[in-house]
C-alpha cells in the first residue's frame, strides 16, 4: 500500500488487470443482530467473505477491501471494533489488506465491503460464459452446511455437536481463493461461487454459456450435519445442499482433458478438494440452456434460497 | 472495461497504481428523503460526487465506481432508476464508468458508493502530508455555497434567485478532477477536497505536513448568494464560507516557483480558477502545526460543519 487510511484515498500499486465486487449486508435483512446468532466479528468476516469470493470465482488475487460500517445508536465501540477485528482476520488470513473504508450513522447495522482483486500478466480470470458441451462440471468443498446451519440457527432443526461444522459455514464462511486461482490456470471454461444454491448458479452458468449443465444430485459432497437437518426438515440431503445459498464453494466447467491438472492444481494450493457432479450438454430447443439437477433418476426444480437470517 | 454487471466480479486494464475512495450516505443521517429537499437522482449524482472528490484530492483519473443501494419498502422502482441515472449523469460527465454494485433491502434508504481512480507512469499523486514552509495555500472556485445552501434548505435564510447558485452547491456538487489532475501535475505539494470546511480541512494539511497554514479569510472567493444568507445567519460571510462542509473545492499548497504553472495548468484544464488565500509556515512551540485563520486582523476558530440534512 502507497498511501493508506489518513489520506483522501487508498493507494495501491496495481497488476495489470483489476477485479471488483461489492457487497453489502444489512440488519433485519441479512442477519439478525438482536437474535444474537451472529457476534458482530463473525458479521465481519462474514461480509468480507461475501465479496471475496467473488473475487475466487474469477480466479483472481486478493487484494484490498473497503469497509463501510453504518453504525445504529446503541452498537458500541466495542463492538465495532470487534465487527473490524472479525474482517481483519478473514482479510490476514486471505492475504486481503484492508485499506480503507467509511463509518456512518445508521438506523440499523450496515456493512458494505468492497473487495478488490487483481490478475498479473498472463494470469486467467474465468467468468460465467465459458462452458462448452462437453465440460465436466465440478464443486469445490462440501455443500449443505449453510443451509443446514441457518436452519439450525432458525430452531427448525435441533443443535448437537453433529450440525457444529454446518454451523461454522454460515458464521464463518471462507472464500475458496486458492482454489479459484488453480482452476483458472488449469484450463477452467466458467466458474461461478455459490451465492444463491447450486441449482441456480449452475444454471447462471448454462444460461451465460448457452450450454445445459447435467447435474446428478447424487454425487454431492455433503458437508457434516447435514444428513441430520435434512431429515428434520423432510428433505432428501442433496436437496437441501442444492439448494443452500451463501455456501461460498466453488462451481466450475473444465474440459475433461484439464481434469488431471485441476486436481493436482488443487492439491498443490494446499485448499479443498473437487468433486466432478456432472456434464455441459449442448442446448436445444427441448433442452434450452441451464441447469437439469437429478436425483435418483427424478428431475428437481433448481430453486434455491438465499440466507435471509 | 473487460467485463461488468453479470458476471461475479467487474474487471478492468489497470494503470500503475489505483486509488480508491468509499464514501457512504444515509437517510436522515445526510439527506432527508421525507422533506423532499432533493431527487433521487440529486441524491445518486451527490453520492458519486462525494467519492471523485476524494479522488481529485489526490491529483488521480476518475475511472470506476461501485454502488451499493440500500432500498426502504416505498422506495419504488422509478426512485431507484431515477438514482442511478442521477449518478449516470455525473459519471459521464467526469469520464467514470459505472461498473458494478449490489442492491440490498434495507430500512431507509443509504447509497454507498466505490470510486476507483488510476494515475499512469511518471503521473503525480499528492497527499496531505507534504507542504512545506513558504507553500501557497490556495483554493479552487468559490466557497461557502453549499453551507449557504443548506441554511435555506432548512429554513434558516429566505430562498430567492440569489441563493440558486448556492442551492445548486449542495444539491448538485461537481468533483474537481480536472482542477486535482493539473494541480498535482503543476508541483502542488499537499492537496485535499474540502468536506469538513476550509478550517478543519486545511488543519489537516497543515498537522499531517508538520506546519502552519496561515490563511487571510479575507481573500476568501464567495459563491453567489452567500453574503446575503450570512447576513441573515448573523455571520460575516468569509467565517460562513470558512465553516462550509461539502464544498468539494480543492484546498492546495504549492511552491510559489509553481504558481505560475498552476495557473497555467488550470486554464488548459478549463475548469474552475484558483484563489491564493494564504501561506504555509514553520511549525514552532507557540504556533503548533495546524491552521490559522485571520479576519480584519482577527483570528478565527477553524470549527466547521458537516453537512447533515
């Protein structure tokens, strides 16, 4: 960093290419604060990871972030400082600067981040528009936890140690970075994190890339807990993982001859495996571009439900 | 830009270094949507002004920004399109694309806004912290409209045509990028936006730089309408103009040998002219870094005001 917080603006030294996305989360909407799920650092981290992981679904570096903080009567400085403490380990541990940002007043708890990513000479960035028939379609880590997690945390299922790990996805998120760095070197045609459920991102990805994806439920990796909470809620478990937002793991299409490099890429970023759930499918009129999730042989609808706490 | 809304993140060619700046408003905290005092589309193109400013503080080129907005049940659709188009109007006049955002639900309204700026190889970026004793102290346009404005906003003085030009200082602010780029260019050697009012602003300057900015109110140019709100506020309108938050004039300090080229610089640029108001001396026991200010041979509190609607 040139020049950091003190001055009119941040100044960093760029790389050749930049990466940009904001989020923003907001009490009453995207958490509930009074509920006391959430302690104001696991906030933090949570809205920073929010936006790095876009910058991970380009395959980009992580650079700096931006806070904006709106801060209601009543949230101390303590607090707030716990709510900076909470990013700043997300950002330390993501090798993310924070170097910069904006404190107002607010009705309600606000924070916006700003992540911003670069790309250097020759590196990749991979959007959304890339699949072609063909490709294998992939997923980073274990899915269901945040959806198992918010259930939990809603009391629509019961908390045992069995849900801890589903419950660590919703209040501590991680951005899969590495992991996306690694796919787009090794040859990824589209890659997309998952915000909304993995039926409606793949589908982003089908529609942006006029492909279908041809997705088997049954090969999902599941994250720990999640059998347990599916089953309180009556769902079959690839059905609450498909359609569980703000997972934060990694879609991507990757032509089959890239397969071995992704996964040694992978395992050399020292991050979260890959497991491949299906096939790009050239669209047609009966099968237009988008997603097909099956399971057991049934079609699924790819509804998904973003996290609204 | 290289790619933009649709896909996970923007992305875009950088230059060498990238200078970014967040700046956030609220309802009822910055503006107040209730009394009608300002459209949306005053209140999107204030909210990016708020963040180029920062940028032409630095003597940077405007290049993207990010919106985040914080939309209340009742705001309709035609209010946020009205917004944004507000902001689309400004950044086409100050070269800045808009490249990406995030739309959340929130209690009242609140804009958030990223500005990315970009200086290019063997361009000058110019802080707070870098005058020295015998600098010019200089200011861009003219001062004390947005503070007269606000007055008449809230009742405190009578609106005519006179204060119109003031009026339109608040609802209708224009960053000073092209004034910040010839500055800078020129051999200024500390630059800021005024958003605190000239006291505070310029006692910024002179405690991050280690002198004293000695500045000759009297000198001080006036926006149209300002002595006539001052005379109903009971103030002269030199202390009215030195108080005004939000002017987003620049406050410079510069080498007298540059002056000349400053001028020189600025006419090309063909934005607003410069005003020399003062000089920078040596910090001592008895006059600590910082500012003075001077009328009729009195001195002046530096205090100002924010705006807050």
């Amino acid at each position: 960093m040139l020049r950091g917080i003190g001055d009119d603006a941040a100044v960093v030294r760029a790389y050749e290419r930049c990466v940009t996305s904001v989020d923003a989360m907001v009490d009453g909407v995207h958490f509930r604060l009074a509920q006391g799920w959430a302690t104001p650092a696991q906030i933090g981290g949570r809205s920073l990871a929010g936006a790095l992981s876009d910058l991970a679904a380009m395959g980009a570096e992580a650079g700096e972030a931006y806070l904006v903080l709106g801060l209601p009567p009543g949230f101390t400085e303590e607090q707030a400082l716990d709510l900076v403490r909470g990013a700043a380990a997300l950002a330390r541990s993501t090798g993310t600067t924070i170097a910069g940002g904006d404190v107002v007043a607010a009705p309600v708890l606000m924070v916006a981040v700003t992540a911003v990513g670069w790309a250097r000479p020759g590196q990749r960035l991979v959007g959304r528009d890339g699949a072609q028939p063909g490709d294998l379609v992939g997923v980073s880590g274990r899915l269901g936890g945040a959806g198992a997690g918010l259930a939990v945390l809603e009391g629509r299922a019961p908390r045992s140690a069995r849900v801890e790990p589903a419950l660590a996805r919703v209040l501590a998120p991680q951005p899969r970075l590495a992991e996306g760095r690694a796919l787009a070197g090794a040859g990824a045609s589209a890659l997309i994190d998952i915000s909304d459920g993995l039926g409606v991102d793949a589908g982003h990805i089908g529609r942006a890339s006029g492909v279908r994806l041809e997705i088997d439920l049954g090969a999902l990796p599941l994250e720990a807990g999640v059998c347990e909470v599916a089953a309180e809620l009556g769902l079959q478990a690839p059905e609450l993982a498909a359609a569980s937002g703000e997972e934060y793991e990694l879609c991507v299409c990757l032509p089959p001859a890239s397969r071995a490099a992704a996964e040694l890429a992978l395992s050399a970023a020292g991050g979260v495996g890959i497991t491949w759930i299906g096939r790009a499918t050239a669209a047609s009129a009966a099968q237009p571009a988008g997603v097909t999730l099956t399971l057991d042989g049934r079609e699924l609808a790819p509804g998904g439900f973003e996290h609204r706490w």
